[in-house]
C-alpha cells in the first residue's frame, strides 16, 4: 500500500514572518532618521545662506588676530585658525595627561589610606573623599582660582624658593633647562636604560614563574635609569644650562611661567578625581578575600609586600574598568577650564575663534569630534590594558 503524498507546507505570509517584519521596521527608521538629518541639514544650510553665512573650512587659513596665554608651540596673533586650534587642542591634551597622572598617584594613596588600621591616617581620608567628592568641580575650580591664587602677592612680593622660583598672583615662575651640544646623548643613554628595564622586568617575570625565584627588577630598574643618564651627563661635561627668572620692571623675565589659570584648573581637577578614584581602589582591595592577606601573612610575607605583590594585582581587575570612566570623565571636564579663563579647546576655538568667524558648524563639529577621539582613544588603551591585566587560568 502506498504512503499519502504529504502536501506542501503553506507559505508564512510576510507579515507574521517575526524576522521580515523586524528587518522592515528597521529599515523603515533608518529610512525616517535618514529623512530627519537630511532634514536639518538642509534647513540649516537654507539659514545659513539666507543670513549670508558661508560654509565650509577654509576660515582655517586666516589670521587669528588674538593673543593666547599659553602656548606649548610658537604663537603669533598673525598666525591662522588653524593654528589656534592646534594650540587649544595641546593644552587641553596637557591638562588631561597631567591631572590623569596626578589624580591616579592620589587617588591610589587616599584609597589605601582609608584602609589603614590607623584610625587617625583612615578618617583623613574619609574626610577627604567626603569633602571633594560632594563638592562640584566648578566651585572648586573657582576655590582654587579665586580663593587661593588670585590672593597671593604681586610680583615684587612674591614667594622665593632658594631664589630660583617665584610664586605670585601672575603664576609660577621656574628656571628654564636650555640643554647644549651633546645632550642628544643623554636623551639616547635614557632610552637604552628604559629598555633595558622593560627587559629585565619580564625577564624577571617568566624566571620567577618558571623557577620561583625573582631578583629586584624594579630596584635595578630605578637604578639604571638614574645611574646611565648621569654618568653620561657627566662624561659630556654636563651640557646644560639654567635660564632662571629675574624681576625686571613690573614683571619677571626669563625662565618658563606656569600661568595660575593652569594651576587652578589642575588642581581641581587632580583633586576632585582622586576623591572618585580613591573609592574605586578601596572597593576593589576589599573585592578581593581577606584569605589571600592570611595566606600571604602565614608565608611571612611583610604587609607592604603583601599589598603590593598579592593584593593590588588582583584588584586591578576590579579597579580598572571603572578607573577607566574617571579617565574619560577627567578629560570632559577639563572644557570647564573657560570658566577661569584657561586657553584650552574650547575657550580658544569653540570660544573665540566661534566668535570672530561665525562658522558655528564647522567649529563645534571639529571640537566634538576631537574630543570624541581622545575618549575612544584612552577607552582604547584602558581596554587593551586590562585585558593584559586580567587573570589568565593555568
């Protein structure tokens, strides 16, 4: 007898197909976003046209016309927009590596102080982190500017240190390095000890891995890096001469100015982090079990030891991803720095240079857009560095 023919299976209809009816709403929205940015687009370029505004890039070619108080690059008020931009953008890059580096050191210190079982050392950095954190950055920034260095003397009072830097209400005045012939070869000597310490410190490592035995890598390390530069030093005859300040007139001449808008900002900004930063370490110590400090303390490990080799690395996993927003969060915040006038991106680009080109577009697009880059970047590098860090099972 032969089996029925088993008849085709209907097909599902498009509109009770769940994964063609998802694919057409997307497209559907793609298509209305799309419509909308085009939209914008074209009223605004409408606007602009109609207000006699032109567009476009080419503004960056025209002379500024404007001083700025500080620049890491030479500066004129004849030079271009373009210019400005490069100048705002390295002094918002040196704020933010700066006050990263500071608020790290502190933050790390206020962290383990908290955990300290001297009840004196663990409430003053309670009273810190309490302090600093609940406070907004802005009213510190305007605390450290207008409170603490905008009262300080004037230049013919002001504060020596051995009479080679001076602090007054104008900024921080130190002696300039002006390096000679040869000194190319201490900067090569330096380089050689660097390397050789990034060497010897995973050589250190697998030997202590394979073997159980380590040497002190980072002690030699330190030594090597202080001790090959300075003999080379030496051996050229110490090519290097000071420019030191000197109070001529009204002002001090020579030597290198840290301008008191930078200091306030850098300040602030070390400050208000580490508070943030110091609970991120306390929290990751006590993330990892009291039985790995016991364990350590029955070896007869030193409590320094224990913390430093035992301890803190298996709380970087812990720490790092959310060390890694304060970083980002840090280098946003720095834009604050045009409250205290501070010649950082977007004080001199976003602000003045918007003001005097009128190409608000243009401007605020590339600023975004540079600032997007520095957060990818950094959440690049944090990303890469914790996955180095993180516990790999034998």
């Amino acid at each position: 007898m032969s089996s029925p023919v088993k008849s085709a299976s209907p097909s599902v209809k498009f509109w009770r197909d769940p994964a063609k009816r998802a694919l057409l709403f997307q497209v559907v929205l793609l298509c209305a976003v799309a419509a909308f940015i085009g939209f914008i687009v074209n009223n605004t370029l409408n606007n602009l046209s109609t207000r006699g505004i032109t567009t476009g890039f080419g503004f960056l070619d025209d002379p500024a016309g404007f001083a700025i108080a500080q620049s890491l690059i030479p500066y004129a008020e004849t030079d271009t927009y373009g210019r400005t931009f490069v100048v705002g953008l390295l002094n918002t890059l040196l704020v933010s590596f700066l006050g990263i580096i500071g608020a790290t050191l502190l933050g790390f210190v206020i962290g383990v102080a908290r955990l300290s079982p001297n009840w004196l050392i663990s409430r003053l950095a309670s009273a810190y982190v309490e302090l600093f954190r609940n406070i907004p950055l802005l009213l510190q920034m305007f605390f450290w500017y207008f409170a603490v260095l905008r009262t300080l003397p004037g230049p013919r009072n002001s504060l020596s240190l051995n009479d080679s830097a001076f602090l007054n209400v104008r900024g921080l005045y130190l002696p300039e390095p002006l390096p000679g012939a040869g000194f190319h070869w201490i900067w090569l000597a330096l380089l050689l000890a660097l390397a050789f310490s990034f060497w010897l410190i995973r050589f250190n490592h697998r030997r202590q891995e394979a073997t159980g035995r380590r040497l002190p890598a980072w002690w030699i390390s330190i030594g090597l890096i202080l001790v090959l530069p300075g003999l080379t030093f030496v051996a050229l005859g110490a090519p290097l001469e000071w420019n030191y300040p000197e109070l001529r007139g009204f002002n001090f001449r020579g030597g290198m100015t840290i301008i008191p808008e930078f200091l306030a900002l850098w300040l602030s900004l070390t400050v208000y982090t580490a508070a943030f930063i110091a609970e991120i370490v306390r929290s990751g110590i006590q993330a990892i079990s009291h039985g790995q400090t016991e364990a350590a303390h029955a070896l007869g490990i030193k409590d320094n030891l224990t913390l430093r080799l035992v301890i803190i690395p298996q709380a970087m996993r812990v720490i790092i991803p959310p060390l890694t927003s304060q970083y980002l969060n840090l280098t946003k915040n720095s834009s604050l720095a045009t409250a205290i006038g501070y010649p950082d991106l977007v004080s001199v680009f976003a602000g003045t240079t918007l003001n005097q080109t009128g190409q608000a577009i243009e401007v605020i697009a590339i600023t975004m857009l540079v600032y997007l880059t520095i957060s990818l970047l950094v959440s690049f590098f944090m990303n890469w560095f914790n996955n180095r860090m993180a516990l790999v099972e034998r």
